[in-house]
C-alpha cells in the first residue's frame, strides 16, 4: 500500500524516481488543537514525500486514517465525521521549494526557504505557502516546517456544540528525512 501511495504521488507530480530525486516513505505529520475544554494532538509516520533535487519541486502524500491519537474515540470520530477518510482518503501538497537552488547538498548546512503550491484535504484545493528549514548533514537533506491550517477552508464542519473541544485552527508540523 505504501509503494502504491508513493507512485500514486510521483505520477500524479509528473516525477519519476530517479538519481535527481529524493523520497521518504516515514515521513512525519502532527497535528494539535488547542480548544477551551481539551486540547487534541495526532500523529502519523506513514507520510510519503519527494523533492526533485534538479528544480526544488516538493510534494507529499498523507493517509488520513493512519493518524494515531491518544484516544481511540477521538480517532474514530476524526476519520468518520470530520476527515470522511472513506471519502477523501488522502491530504497532497504539490509545489516549489522557492530559493533551492541555493542548497549545497556536498556541505553540511541549514536553510530556511518558502515552499509554495496547493494543499488538497478534505476534496479541497488551497494555496499554501510557508516556511521550510532544510538541513543538510553528512549529504542527507532533511526537512522541517511548522504552520497554521484552518478547518474551515477546507470545509470540515465542527459543530457549535465541539466548538469548545475542537479549533478551528490546526497547527500542522511536518518533518521529512530523505534518502
């Protein structure tokens, strides 16, 4: 499942797996709402992304029912009533890294660029453009970024009554160590 996931990723990109290309299979996504009466926090480790070294395209794929919560309730009702995981099985961001020509992958270093494209959740296109820090140790390219999504634009409805127990905005951290 998880190679159908990244060649679904690659071709829907228009990237093929080559030497000029990097990818991860475990990449990493966490969420956490911060809401008056609880604050809700999920992880995932079966995040797959590729980054085209020869032009700094960028893309990763996220199954939404492999996110873990603390409680197997909450993930219940994250998959069944608010991500509709049967219906819109996947979140995908397909974009640019702006400035990558500027990383020297031969040197060990830190960069902090912008990666801008369009996020899909939900069966809903946003453009997105954000802060990423690359760091390249012993020629390995790894890559961290940390923001702000609202549920509301990506039509996930929490109802008046969850107001208290859900945000309406998501902070989203996002790490990948390529290979």
């Amino acid at each position: 499942m998880k190679k159908l996931s990244l060649l679904a990723l690659c071709l829907s990109f228009g990237l093929s797996l080559s030497a000029q290309k990097l990818k991860t299979r475990s990449g990493y996504v966490k969420f956490f709402s911060d809401a008056p009466v609880e604050d809700i926090t999920a992880e995932n480790k079966q995040v797959s992304s590729i980054i085209n070294l020869e032009n700094g395209e960028f893309a990763f794929l996220v199954p939404i029912n492999a996110f873990q919560f603390e409680k197997a309730l909450m993930q219940e009702h994250f998959n069944e009533n608010y991500m509709e995981s049967g219906q819109y099985p996947k979140a995908i961001f397909k974009g640019k890294i702006e400035g990558y020509d500027k990383i020297n992958l031969e040197k060990d270093g830190s960069y902090t660029l912008t990666f801008k494209g369009t996020m899909t959740i939900h069966g809903v296109e946003q453009d997105l453009a954000q802060e990423v820090k690359l760091s390249v140790k012993d020629g390995k390219l790894s890559a961290t970024a940390e923001f702000m999504l609202k549920c509301s634009d990506y039509k996930i409805e929490i109802p008046t009554a969850k107001a208290d127990n859900i945000s309406n905005e998501i902070a989203i951290t996002v790490k990948f160590d390529y290979a």
